[in-house]
C-alpha cells in the first residue's frame, strides 16, 4: 500500500516543485486519509501505524521546502460507535501519529459502510487551505462500497465535485478484491483526478528494514528530545509533554523513521524543532520571529545570533 501512496504523492507533487529563486513563498502539501475503521481493516490499520513516518517523509522528498500538513477521517457505520471521526489537517505530525494509535479496528456490521459522509467530511469539514501554492490530496482506503440507501447523505459523485472545485485530488486505495468496492472506488479516482490503487486485503506485506545506523539516529534524537522545554498555557505544555512521550515509547523502526522525518524537516526549513506542533521554548527563542515580537517584553535588548547559537549548544 504504502508504495502506491509514495508513487502517487510523487506525481501529485511534481508540479508544485519550483526552484527555490523563483518561489516566493513555501509550498504548502496539505493530506488527508479517509480510512476505513471497520473490523475487517485491522491489519492495515496496524500497517499505517508503522508507516505514516515513511509517508510523511516521501513528501519532504518530493518537496523539502513545503510546509506539511496531514489529516484523518476515520470512518464506520451507523450503528457503530461513531460514523465519522476527524483529525484536522496539522503540522503536527506527532500529534496525528498519536491519534492513529488509538484507533482500533471495530464494527461494520453489513457490508456498505458510511463512505458517502467520510468523503464528505474530508472535503468540507478539514481546514484546507487556500492559494495556489497549495497541493491539497486526499487517500480513500477501504474494503467495502458506500451505503447509497442513506437519504440523508451526499452521494460520492457530488461530493467528488466539491473536491474538484476545491482543487483536492482524490486518490482511491481498494483493500480487497470486492467488484462492488472496485466499480465505486474507479469512478471516485477518476472523478476526482486521482489515482486508483489495489492493495491486497492486509495492505500487502509491511517491509521493516533495521539498518546499522538506526540505534544511532534513535539515540541522537533521543538527546535532541531532551532540549525540549514545555512553555504556555498547561494545555500546551501537556501536548507536549505527550509528543516527547511518543518518541520515548515509539518501536525501533517508527522511532527511527520520526527521527529521520524529523532530521529532514530541520534541514529542509532551517529549524531546530525537537518535536512537532510547536510549544518548545528552546525552539522558539531560535526563531528570529519570536525574538522579534516577545523579546522587549521578556528578554530585553537580545542579540538573535547569541541565542541561536546558545540553543544549539544545549
């Protein structure tokens, strides 16, 4: 599965990568999974969990200066504990790793499931954004077709030309062989100007490759996580608190594919963020920015290079 997403991540990025002298302002690459989360998509759930990291950072790849920003919809039926629930599009990819591991594969009793308003969800309710540096791509995976029996729901093709008019690329990942699932799951890429993708029923085989270097790196981060000072209101501090925990207690090929993600983040925008979604003080006093707006209220008259070079002394 997760090479078909690299594959089509590429292509869909290919014309946003500018050379640097001719780009005004950073490239914005905005992606959102609407997965199924029915009991039937357990061991793809499980493969997603490994791989967001491996995702996130095939976009770097693809496009080193773009601000990244992922999102989730995870969908069931009715009846089930929840048809829909959103994770906003965010930087903060740690948070959203967090979110993917809670979830956990339940329900679908019948065969269709709630595909019509998970689509609709995605498209309307994530907070895309707007201009024309922005890449907007969304990834439908599922197993089964959408319940088209709901009359309170918008149906896929309409829905499909809402995406098209907000400029969002809607790629469609079948999980399975089912011909009803394939014959909907067509007509989605092909209305929404994506790609359609067969994965095996599991997501296929999820290679983990330990390579001699990944004790190193996860040890190197590890230090790096230490930095990090929690700063602002206790609702932010907590969040932070959580991703810094999320690195402690990741397995050894995640926690090396963050530390990865993370490296090429640092470099590719010249930041020395530990963690993502922002509230780390050392971090921030590193931003010229901040310095800018909080330094005569907190610190006084404060040369930037000093701190800068204080922070990565730390």
């Amino acid at each position: 599965m997760f090479r078909h997403i690299a594959v089509a991540l590429a292509f869909a990025l290919a014309p946003s990568i500018l050379p640097a002298a001719q780009a005004a302002a950073r490239p914005v690459v905005e992606v959102a999974f609407v997965l199924d989360t029915t009991g039937s998509m357990g061991p793809l759930i499980e493969g997603a969990k490994r791989k967001i990291w491996s995702i996130a950072t095939a976009i770097i790849d693809c496009s080193p200066d773009a601000d990244i920003r992922m999102g989730l919809v995870a969908y069931r039926d009715i009846g089930d504990i929840y048809v829909t629930k959103k994770f906003d599009l965010t930087t903060d990819i740690q948070g959203l790793y967090g979110d993917l591991l809670s979830l956990k594969a339940r329900g679908g009793g019948d065969w269709p499931e709630s595909v019509n308003e998970a689509l609709y969800v995605g498209v309307t309710k994530m907070s895309w954004s707007h201009g024309r540096k922005t890449t907007r791509i969304m990834f439908l995976v599922g197993d089964a077709p959408p319940h088209m029996d709901y009359p309170q729901d918008m149906k896929y093709p309409e829905v499909m030309r809402l995406a098209r008019a907000k400029g969002i690329t809607v790629n469609a990942v079948q999980a399975g062989s089912a011909r009803d699932t394939e014959r909907v799951w067509r007509t989605i890429a092909q209305m929404g100007d994506g790609e359609y993708i067969p994965i095996p029923q599991d997501g296929g085989q999820v290679v983990v490759i330990e390579t001699p270097y990944d004790h190193d790196i996860i040890e190197l981060q590890g230090r790096i996580n230490h930095t990090v000072i929690p700063y602002g209101p206790r609702q932010q501090r907590q969040r932070v608190k959580e991703r810094s925990e999320l690195n402690r207690q990741a397995p050894a090929p995640a926690a090396s594919d963050m530390a990865g993600y993370m490296a090429k983040q640092r470099a590719g925008q010249a930041n020395v963020d530990a963690i993502t979604g922002g509230g780390d003080l050392l971090a921030d006093i590193c931003r010229a920015d901040f310095i800018q707006s909080q330094s005569p209220v907190l610190f006084g008259n404060i040369d930037t290079q000093k701190i800068e070079l204080a922070g990565f002394q730390q």
